[in-house]
C-alpha cells in the first residue's frame, strides 16, 4: 500500500481524553465521516477539518489521500469503536478489501484536527488467555473429544489463530464408531439432532441459520462455520458454536440466556465431513480478527472420573457432572 494508506498522522493536541466510552461528539464525526467516504464526498470531509487540519492538508492531499484509500481498501461496511489513544478515538474499520484502524480527533469544535489510518493489529485487540467464566459443557450426554489439545497431533486446529483451543466432538458407541450403520446418512449419526446448551448465562451476539446440512463426506467451503451461534459472557469472553443442524437454532441475536439453555441441534452444516460439535472460544467476535482462548470446564466427567478447572483433550470421554 502507498504511504498515504499506511499511516497519516496529523495531530493537534487538545484535551486528553481519559474516558472509554466514545463521546457522543466522536461518533457523530465519525459517522459523517463515514457516510461522505463512501458517497466519495470527499469536498465534505475537507470541510469538516479543522482551519489547522486544511492547513496540514489541503484539499488536493485531502482528496489524493481518500481516493487511493478508497481504491486500495473499497468502502467501509463496518465500524467499531475500540478505545481511545490519546486525543484519538480508535475504530476498528472493516473495508471491502482490508481490516485497518481508523483514528480520528475532534477539536471542541467538532471539527476533526487528526486522522490516522493504520494496518489493524492484534494488540488493539483483548489479550485472553483463557475463561474466566465457569462452565459446563454445552450438551447433555456423554461426548468423545475428536480434536482437542494442544499439539498438533492431538488437534490440528492449533494452525488457526482463532481456533487454535477448539473442539471437535462427536457420540460414539462402545466401539468408538459415531454411526450406527454405514454412517450414509446425518440420521445415522449418533450425534445428529442432539440438543446443545448454553455453558454459562451470556448474550447472543450472533446467529447464522438456513445452511443446508451436508451429505457425509461432502464438505461446504462456501460458509465454513456453518449454522452458528457465538455467546459473549459476561467477561467478553465470545463462546463459538459451529455446525448446527438447519434450522434448528432457537435463539436469537440479542437475546439473553442462561447455563443450561436450549440453543439448537447438533448438525452437519458448513465445513463437516459428518454431524458434530465445533467449539471454541475467542477474544473478539469477528473470527477473522480473533485469537483463541484456552477453554477449562468447572467440574466435568472425564472417562468417568470428575475434573475440576479442566480442558479435555482428544480421545476423551466427558459429560457433565451428574447432580
């Protein structure tokens, strides 16, 4: 990318900002900021700077530095306030075609005397290292950990960022096998239909319902989570469901629940050879952005045994602790 995309910094102290919280006047800047950069309205933007910002950058550079920015990044689709930096308040900024942090500072005026726009890094994110939350697990019969660990051998998610603490789970029989018959069929699946529940009380941030369940064996790359629901607790902590069963989620965005809640069934939607639990947490809810928060369960049963504070790993067999 060309300088003027990787870092304008233009900056006129005024009062330092303590708070984070976005003020009222920064949103309002930032959303008229917003709306005149993907109108292209960039005579506008201009306007809304500052005598000194004009000065720092006039017109020409104005309009040089938005239309390279426009071409290299395309439109904004979503903006999310982060934190503060000094006079600056941080956004994080989802483009057509990247991920950057948009900075920007207000005079008491309302006019903007500072932009900064940079690569979105991992440290403007949450640092977890993993739940603080108790949990349970999030179904009611007894599991068999497919992938889970923290080698590569023991869970081959450990190359992904965000999922590198997940879960793969399915039912087996005495046997180990997780169908009854030839496994041709999601219905053949032990683990197809089941309930899964909420592991702790939480909001549900997100819900994405309507991807077909796949045929055993073929896989859907197209929305790789498939049918998903991603709780945040209440230390932001984001819980990530991944293959629910079509349409059979029922809860919705927004809606506040409780441990031991219905969410949905066990499914074989999205990228799944056969139907089965994904879970994982994560620091952020964006999957793209996010990183992987090592998951303990309160007291769970581990191949029969109770375990306390504790992250099963592959092979294992776990239900929660029978009251």
């Amino acid at each position: 990318m060309k300088k003027y995309l990787v870092t304008i910094l233009l900056s006129i102290f005024v009062n330092f900002v303590f708070g984070q919280m976005e003020k009222t006047e920064n949103k309002s800047v930032a959303d008229s900021f917003e709306m005149n950069y993907n109108a292209d309205n960039f005579d506008a933007i201009f306007s809304s700077f500052s005598a000194e910002m004009q000065k720092a950058l006039p017109l020409d550079k104005t309009k040089e530095f938005l239309t390279n920015l426009k071409k290299q990044a395309g439109r904004i689709t979503k903006r999310q306030f982060v934190k503060y930096e000094q006079t600056y308040a941080s956004y994080k900024t989802n483009f057509e075609k990247a991920l950057l942090a948009v900075n920007i500072s207000v005079n008491n005026n309302s006019e903007i005397n500072g932009l900064f726009v940079k690569p979105f890094k991992e440290s403007n994110l949450p640092t977890l290292v993993r739940n603080t939350t108790k949990l349970i697990l999030p179904f009611k019969d007894e599991w068999t950990v497919t992938w889970g660990g923290d080698t590569k051998e023991l869970n081959y998610h450990i190359e992904n960022k965000a999922q590198k603490n997940a879960f793969d789970l399915v039912i087996t029989n005495d046997k180990g096998t997780s169908y009854k018959t030839n496994g041709k069929t999601n219905e053949d699946y032990y683990a197809f239909g089941k309930d899964l529940i909420a592991p702790c009380d939480g909001e549900v941030v997100l819900v994405v319902d309507g991807v077909k369940d796949n045929v055993p064996g073929i896989l859907n790359p197209v929305y790789v989570p498939g049918n998903t629901v991603i709780i945040k607790t209440q230390n932001n902590e984001y819980l990530f469901f991944a293959h629910f069963k079509q349409h059979s989620i029922v809860v919705k965005q927004g809606q506040k629940v409780k441990q031991g809640q219905l969410l949905g069934s066990c499914g074989n939607s999205g990228n799944s050879s056969e139907p089965h639990l994904h879970f994982h947490i994560q620091n952020v809810e964006d999957m793209n952005s996010a990183t992987g928060v090592k998951c303990y369960f309160d007291k769970i049963l581990v191949n029969g045994q109770i375990k306390t504070d504790y992250s099963p790993i592959q092979k294992e067999k776990i239900s929660n602790e029978k009251k």
